[in-house]
C-alpha cells in the first residue's frame, strides 16, 4: 500500500479475470469405468448405448459421470439368455447411471436341441408347444433347458398317426422335459381305400330303417359300395373334417372314424342340447358344418322359440371325440344354414331372407374357434337394386379359397312378395377385415334355371375345391356356374337333372355329387370347362336320402 496525503494508505486491487482462450481456472470432466463380463466369450454378445461397450472384444470403457447407459445382450446359435448380476439384474434390459465405477456379468445358458424325424407310408405334420418345431419344414429346434415341449401330431388327409418313437412312446400326446438334447420319431400309415385309385369317399344318410350309406369314387366318378353300408344310425345330418365323419339326430352328435377301406365306427358322441341354453324352449342341432382347416365342428342349433344360434366344439384329432366351447350370443331366426368360411378361415357368412328381410351376416372365428357375430343383423353389405318394383331376397352363401363369396339373390315383388323372376348369383369380395363389396348388379347377374316360386329359390350352393365352378341346387335341378373372382360369374351347364336337389358336393377332381329326396337319387357328374360326363351308373337310387358329405381323397 502506499501511504496517501491525510496519513491514509492507497490500495491496490489485482483482478486476474479470464478473457477470450485464457481461463484464470481449469476444471477437469470426472468419468468412471463400466466393466462387463460374460459368462462364457463364445455365448452372446453384450453392446452399449451410448457406443462404448462391444463385448467381447470391448469389455471395458469410460462414461461421464451421470450417463445413462443400456446394455443389450444378444446370445449366440443354440444359447440363451440367463440374465444380469452386478450392477444390474434380472433378465429385462439393463440400463444404469454412471456415478462410479461399476461391473456387470451377463450370464448365457446352453439350450437343448430336440429333433422330429417322420418314418412311414403316409404324410403329415408334427408341431410342437412352445414353438419352433414344424417339421417337416422344421425339425430341429433349441428350447432353454429344462423346457417342458408338448409335441401335437396331425396326420395327412385319409392318412393315420401310428404313434411315436425315442423320447415318446405309444400313440398318446408326447410330452418331453428337455434335461438334455433328445430325438422323437413320428410314424404315420397311409390309406389304401377300395376301388384302385379313389378320387372319394361319399356318405349319405337316409334308408328306412335309417342308416348311413358309404361310396369309394374311382377317377371316372363312377361309385362302389363299401363292404358293411349302410351303416345303422339315426344320424341324419352329416359332414366331415377330412379324418372323422360327424353325424347328428335332434339331439346328440356322433363322430366315426374312417377306415381304409371307407367302413366306418362310432367312436364318440355328445349331447348338443344340454349347452343350448334356451331352457324350455327345446332345440337341437339340425346343421353340421366344420371350419376350413377341419378343428372345429359347428351346429346349427334350433329351438322352438325361432332364435337359432351356433354352437362350437373342439374336435380331438386322435380319438374323434368333440368339447363344447360354446355357443353364439346372438342368436335369431335367419341363422338357419351353414356359415361359409374364407380361406384364411378368420370369416364365415351366410344370409337370409326371414319375413322378408334381406340379411347377409357374417361371423369371426376367434382363435379358440368360438364365432362372434360381426357388427349387429341388419347392418348389411349393400344388396344390388333389383329390377323396378321387385326387391332382392339372399339366402345362403358360399366361399371360395380365396376371398369371393357367391350368393343367391331371387327378386321379389316389393309389394307381394311373390317370386318375380329366377334366382341370380351375385360376388362379394372380402377386404382384410372381412368387409363385404359387390359390383354385382341386375343386368350382370347371371339367373339360374334352378328356382321356382319359392321366396329362397335355391337349396344349396357350393364352390369346388379347385375355386373354379359353383354348383346350384333347387326345386327344378342343378346347374354349374363359373367362379371368375370378383367378377361375374359365367353359365357352364343348363339344367343337369330335372328333379328337385337338395344338396350337392365336390370331390378334388372335380366330381359333382347331387342327392334329391323326392327322387331318390345320388347323382354324379364330372365337370370341365367345356364338357359334362355323367359318371358310370348314375344316378343311385337311395331311399329317403337325407344328407351328404364328401370326402376327398385324392
């Protein structure tokens, strides 16, 4: 200090301040390591967000104190993640925050291999639960050890699951606890069915006393009597899932089994009134359909109230025997046939013109194959115009494998109500979520020769198995239609029989088979584009035939 006038002092004051790149003080960023271990190098790999750690290879690197880091681990072929330990654990994801050096193991387990092989004269599938086999497009597969895995059999049409072999034994459900690599064999039998090269099994019920008669169709369509038929039954109402041939009287439904020589056994049956649920009402089932890929039977099931509804039963692949699953909340007089399922078996439709109202309704088939109606009855698709002062009547609907709905379509006086022409087909086409389009109209509708007086025109409706052709049925015949997608469809055959039909069937090569009650008759047609052969010794006679169901074998 310097001494001042006045006796003070003068003080001097130094400030260093910090200007442009120099700084009068340093600061130094405190950062911590993050270590990461594996359980073994080979197993997986453990990687960072933010980029740091890549083990192996990167095991060990510095964050800024603060960061939040992500850990990730991914294991190798044929191993497993175990989870974390350290600073983290459990086997989610890993995320910390860096605020001191820190260390994380991530531990990868060894899996278990299982391996299907498939031996045998006939084809078919093995699928296992959980996933991952699905032989034989994948047979091998690696599960966490210890893993129970549930191995479920189906085999190939007309084919039969002869049992296991290796890590299960017998014919029952396989089910493994995968300690340590193991192997099963699937061993299944084909079917030689009477008649040289059958195209078909063909039953029909009828008979007095009632049974059910059984055909094996050779490639001509011509039919043989299987050995035994007909088979003693009250079973009135038939279809089939392609193993197991169901019938069903107005109370129980029966499951056969098929031999291979098309003989067939009751295995199982149910009582489908106790689950109606419409008390004094009554019902019972008189409608038998199954879903595109054979899992599930439905009935339609009537009562004396007038509101049908449809019920749904698991079908047991190896012994035939069905479970109740339920039946449709809604339910109403127009349910009165078999709903028609797409092809990717997620939406079946029908329709109906019940006191002369047109309704075409559709149902989701859930994954446990319950059905849900879809929005409410009377929200329809849009029916084309018919012509001046005429209303269009639909009733029935048939699907075909891809995603076109045929249905019949007959025109009414709007005020009468009395037939005014014959029954025409329309096409709908089915978006994703099952929505119903048409650009059918009147005068690009072909009519049909099928129909009379009656407000429903037609009996039945049915695509072939090969999308090309749609049969028609009704008081006057049968005739053939073709399907050409969304467009309309084109007349192939006028009328093949004069007699009422009242329902038809396919087999995969394009037989036509057709039973008509006041007749008598089983009658079988092969049909192309071009031409019509009547099969050899058609038609059948068959008293009081019923109901027909068609299965084909090749």
């Amino acid at each position: 200090m310097k001494r001042v006038f006045g006796g003070g002092y003068l003080a001097f004051i130094l400030v260093i301040s910090g200007c442009g790149n120099g700084n009068s003080s340093f600061t130094q960023a405190t950062s911590y390591e993050l270590t990461v271990a594996l359980s073994s190098a080979s197993a997986g790999t453990v990687t960072s967000s933010p980029a740091g750690i890549n083990c192996p290879g990167t095991c060990t690197t510095s964050f800024a104190q603060n960061t939040e880091v992500t850990l990730t681990a991914k294991p190798s072929s044929s191993y497993f993640f175990g989870g974390w330990s350290g600073a983290c654990s459990g086997a989610n994801s890993c995320s910390l925050k860096i605020t001191s050096a820190e260390t994380v193991t991530a531990s990868f387990n060894a899996g278990e291999t299982l391996t299907v092989s498939m031996t045998g004269s006939g084809t078919g599938t093995v699928t296992s639960t959980p996933a991952g086999i699905n032989c034989p497009t994948t047979c091998t597969a690696t599960f966490p050890q210890n893993t129970q895995v549930t191995l479920t059999e189906t085999p190939g049409s007309n084919d039969v699951f002869a049992s296991w072999g290796g890590a299960c034994t017998g014919s029952a459900s396989c089910t493994i606890m995968l300690s340590a690599s193991d192997a099963v064999t699937a061993s299944f039998t084909g079917n030689t069915v009477v008649g040289g090269n059958p195209t078909a099994l063909v039953y029909v019920s009828g008979g007095n006393p009632a049974g059910i008669f059984a055909f094996s169709a050779d490639s001509s369509g011509q039919l043989t009597t299987v050995s035994g038929s007909p088979f003693a039954t009250n079973a009135g109402i038939l279809t089939t899932n392609g193993k197991y041939l169901f019938g069903a009287d107005a109370t129980n439904i029966y499951s056969f089994s098929i031999a291979s020589d098309g003989t067939i056994s009751q295995v199982a049956s149910i009582n489908a009134t106790q689950y109606n649920g419409n008390g004094q009402c009554g019902g019972g089932p008189f409608g038998l359909f199954t879903d595109r890929t054979g899992a599930t039977l439905y009935d339609v099931d009537g009562n004396s109230c007038a509101n049908n509804a449809y019920q749904s039963f698991s079908i047991d692949q190896s012994t035939g025997a069905l479970t109740f699953l339920a039946i449709t909340s809604d339910q109403s007089p127009v349910f009165t046939g078999a709903l028609s399922f797409l092809a990717n078996d997620l939406y079946g439709y029908g329709s109906n013109c019940y006191h002369f109202l047109p309704t075409i309704f559709g149902f989701t088939r859930n994954s446990d194959g319950t059905l849900a109606l879809d929005g409410s009855l009377g929200l329809n698709p849009p029916i084309p115009a018919a012509p001046s002062g005429s209303s269009y009547c639909p009733y029935l609907a048939a699907a075909d494998a891809a995603n076109d709905v045929v249905i019949p379509l007959t025109p009414l006086n709007a005020n009468s109500f009395q037939v005014t022409g014959q029954t025409q087909l329309s096409v709908y086409t089915a978006d994703s979520q099952g929505n119903l389009t048409t650009t059918s109209t009147a005068s690009n509708m072909p009519a049909t020769a099928v129909s009379s007086t009656a407000p429903l025109g037609v009996t039945d409706i049915s695509v072939s198995p090969s999308g090309a052709f749609v049969a028609v049925s009704g008081p006057l015949g049968l005739q053939v239609f073709q399907l050409n997608g969304a467009n309309p469809l084109t007349q192939v055959t006028g009328l093949l029989v004069n007699n009422e039909i009242d329902q038809v069937g396919w087999d995969n090569s394009n037989h036509l088979y057709a039973i008509g009650a006041s007749s008598g008759q089983l009658f079988v047609f092969t049909i192309t584009a071009t031409t019509v052969t009547q099969a050899p010794g058609s038609p059948y006679t068959i008293a009081q035939p019923n109901s027909l169901a068609v299965l084909p074998v090749s």
